[in-house]
C-alpha cells in the first residue's frame, strides 16, 4: 500500500512539472530570436537540374524556453525552396519550442530547373523564413542563382559598391550569355564596351550603404574618368532591364535604380539600346555627355531621361510611360534632340521641362539656388500626351535674359495651353518664337496608332506624316525604315 503510494506521489509530481514546465514558456511574441545569419545563401550556378541543401541557427538567448507559433516560407513566385526545423519537414511548421540558452537548426534545400525560361526559373530566386510568435514577426532570407549568367559584380553585392577599372583601357561584355548585375558597379578610369545583342539584367530591391543610404540596389555609375557605351545594332540590339521577368513584373517600372553618367564623364554612347523597368533610365549629371541614337528609355518611377547642366544628344529616340517628366532638363545644358518622340499619358507630368536654375532647399522659396544657361534645340520631334501642356519651361530670368534660356522647336508637334498665358504670360509668345514652325495639337487629331497599348508608330492619318524637315545624315528611322528623302513624317517613326 505505502509503495502504492509513493508511485502515486511521484505520478502526481511528475504532473505538477510537466505543467510548470508549460507555464514556463515564452508565448505570444514576448522574446526576440538570434540568428546564425541574415541571408542564407546559395553560391552554386546550376548550369543542370539539380538541389543545393544550407542550413542556419536560430538561437534563444533567453533563460525560459520559448514557443514560436509557426515557422514557414513565405513561398514568394518562382521560389524552389523546402525547410526542414529541427527534424520536422514542411513548407509550414506549428508550435516550434527552443529551450533556454539552446538552438535549433533550420535546413534548406533549393532546386533549379536552369532549362526553364526565366519566368519560371529567374537569375536570382528569393523567398523568405517567417517566424511567427504573437504579433512579432522575424525573418531570414533566401537567395539562389537559377540561371547560369555573369553575375557582376558578384553574387554576393546586394547594396556593394565596386569599382570596374581597367587603367583607362576596355573591358568588353560580348559573351552570349546574360550578364545580371547584382549591387552597383562605379565604373573608373575605363570604358565599358557592350556588344551588340548583349543582355543585361539589372537586380534591384531595397538595400542601405554608406555612400547612399537607404535606395533602391542596381545602380551602373560611370564616374569623371570611366564611360558606357552600348554598341547595338538594327539586328542586335542591347536591352538592359530588372531581372525579374515573371508575367506579373515584365513590364513594371522602378525594379532597379537606373545608369547614373557621374560628373565630368565623357564618350558615353547608346546605340540600338533599350533601357527599361527602372526607376529613371538614364541621368546624366553636371558637365556629362550622352550620345543616344535609335534607342528606347521606357517604364519609369520617375524620369525617362534626366540632364543636370550635362550635354545630350538624342536622335531616333522613343521615351515613354514614365511617372515624372519623360524628359528633364535641369540647371541648364546643351541638347539636341532630332526625330525623336518623347510621349506622356496617363500622369500629371509633362512629356519635357526645361529650366536654367536648380532649387537646393524648398522649391517655392528657392533661398539656394544655382543658375547656368540653357541652350535646346530640337528638330522634327513629337512632345504629346493627355496633359493640356506637354512642354514645361521655367526661366529663372523671366525672358530678361535670353542668352540663359535658349530654346528652339523647328518642325516638332507640341501640346502647349496654359503654357501660353501663366507666368505673366512669359511665354505667350513661344508658338511665334520659338516653336514657329511647329504644330500645337489636340487630343482630337489624328497622331499615334494606339498610345493606349504603347503603340506611338504613326495614324494612317497622322498629322506627324510629310512634316517634318529633313537632317542630312539621318535617312533612317528607329527600326531601320528609310525616311522619304524630300518630306520625312515628324518623330521617331516613319510611317510604312
């Protein structure tokens, strides 16, 4: 009896611990995990089908065990990844308990198809491990390389800057397959020569250093001694966008930051290029120089195409579907455009501004500002859109000066209305002056086939067709079509 006893106060003791032990957990978020690291990563390219397995720690640091409501993957498109925590396999695992001052490791594996189109299997594939306790909620990301590319700077340069220098020699990108561009390249002291029918992908997402701060990753920045140049053609043309090619994000604007042309840098050039999905396609900072023919700059959180006191010159140029401005021209410059057809539709934003000053503090009160003169010319161009004023012209001088402000449309088609009569109607003359031979359209005539589709090649009807003037040297248009000899149509487009 007495031994029946004891069994019975060792059985009840037993309880007792059992329920202090589940007492003792630390529930509904009330702890913060550690991590062996941040990111696991997948270093391996596969160039076959095949899997890759890494694993990390997750620490608890506190005294108490605690409890995490579930672990999973978040299960991002295109993602291949399997877990396993701490011996329990699944995409999503309940009720995870970690002693105090213990661990417990969280396996991986990754799986890549390198064969499938890059819709289905991406240069980079990224997911997530959520852990969940309460309203607390701590992550650990996942990178693999899916395709086999040349990953540039590395594929460890998420949000690293790194310099490309060659001694003021070339380094030539010519190899057939893709080039990903993975944190940001500052190119110096050399010239970057990129063949005709090169792919580039730019890899973008939110990323912190010291040089910018909190952006958005995927910069290509040529500093005073270094340079770009696009060498497409006709048959090849160069193509450098966000890698993200899912059906979802094709054609989606601001995946990478864009090409900054730093101060001072020269010989930069782009030929049969197409530059898209970012957040501005192309800014060309104080005393820079661009050289763009039969190219494309599209699909923008901002600008197009940014000149600050630089010098550009566009010819057989599309720009389109940007947020801002498809065309700014800050702080003065020097810029020709010639058949080109800047188009803005869809955003309070004109197709092109000017001006001759740059505000450093707020805009309206502009107590910093610098000035340097303007000097624009463009010939047989198209600026339109849906906004009532397509053109957007600011003259710190208020015309007293026009030397600082000099601007000129020959055979272009504006869209200009209240441009005319604000300012004090500064500029109530600019289809007199400056715009004379140009054509100030409206929303009812006859220009673009479908700008609803992104489709600016010319109306049969098309008011652009026969107008413009020809420039000797430019018999083609941006696909290659000839131009009539004696009247070529106005924009980038020759009707066919």
């Amino acid at each position: 009896m007495k031994y029946n006893y004891y069994i019975i106060v060792a059985l009840l003791g037993l309880a007792f611990a059992s329920c202090n032990k589940q007492e003792e957990f630390i529930t509904d978020g009330n702890f913060t995990l550690q991590f062996s690291l941040d990111t696991l990563r997948f270093d391996t390219v596969f160039t076959e089908l095949g899997s890759a397995t890494r694993s990390f720690k997750v620490y608890n640091r506190n005294d108490r065990p605690v409890r995490i409501d579930k672990v999973s993957l978040e299960g991002a498109a295109g993602a291949k990844f399997r877990m396993n925590v701490d011996g329990i396999a699944g995409d999503e695992v309940p009720e995870v308990e970690i002693w105090g001052k213990d661990s417990i490791y969280i396996f991986v594996e990754v799986t890549i198809d390198p064969d499938q189109p890059l819709s289905a299997s991406p240069f980079v594939i990224e997911d997530k491990v959520i852990f969940e306790a309460g309203d607390k909620r701590q992550e650990v990301r996942l990178e693999a390389w899916g395709q086999n590319a040349n990953y540039f700077p590395g594929r460890f340069n998420k949000g690293v800057p790194v310099v490309l220098s060659c001694n003021n020699d070339k380094i030539v990108w010519d190899d057939p397959k893709p080039y990903v561009i993975y944190g940001e390249i500052f190119i110096d002291s050399c010239a970057l020569e990129v063949m005709a029918g090169t792919q580039i992908y730019v890899h973008g997402g939110i990323a912190q250093n010291e040089v910018f701060g909190i952006f958005n990753d995927g910069i290509i920045y040529t500093l005073d001694n270094g340079s770009i140049r696009l060498l497409g053609t006709k048959e090849a043309p160069i193509v450098i966008q966000g890698d993200r090619l899912e059906e979802p994000f094709q054609e989606q604007p601001g995946q990478w930051q864009g090409i900054i042309l730093g101060k001072g840098s020269k010989g930069n050039v782009m030929e049969w290029a197409t530059v898209k999905n970012a957040v501005f396609s192309v800014y060309v900072d104080s005393l820079a120089e661009l050289t763009a023919r039969n190219s494309q700059f599209y699909n923008t959180n901002s600008s197009g195409i940014i000149g600050f006191h630089s010098t550009i010159s566009l010819e057989n140029c599309l720009v389109y579907n940007n947020l801002s401005s498809s065309i700014q021209l800050i702080l003065g410059g020097d810029y020709a455009f010639d058949y080109c057809t800047v188009a803005s539709y869809g955003v309070d934003a004109s197709a092109i501004s000017m001006s001759n000053f740059f505000c450093y503090d707020d805009f309206l009160n502009c107590q910093y500002l610098e000035e340097n003169p303007l000097k624009a010319r463009f010939r047989n161009c198209i600026f339109f859109g849906s906004r009532r004023d397509e053109v957007g012209l600011s003259d710190l001088y208020g015309g007293q000066q026009p030397a600082t402000f000099d601007i000129d449309f020959q055979n272009c088609i504006v869209r200009v209305d209240e441009l005319l009569e604000q300012q004090d109607g500064l500029f109530a003359d600019f289809l007199e002056n400056q715009c004379a031979t140009c054509i100030n359209a409206t929303r009812d005539d006859a220009l673009f086939t479908g700008p609803n589709e992104d489709d600016y090649h010319l109306d049969t009807l098309s008011i652009a067709e026969g107008m413009a003037l020809p420039i000797p040297g430019i018999e083609i248009d941006l696909e290659g079509n000839m131009r009539d000899g004696a009247a070529p149509d106005i924009g980038c487009f020759e009707y066919q």
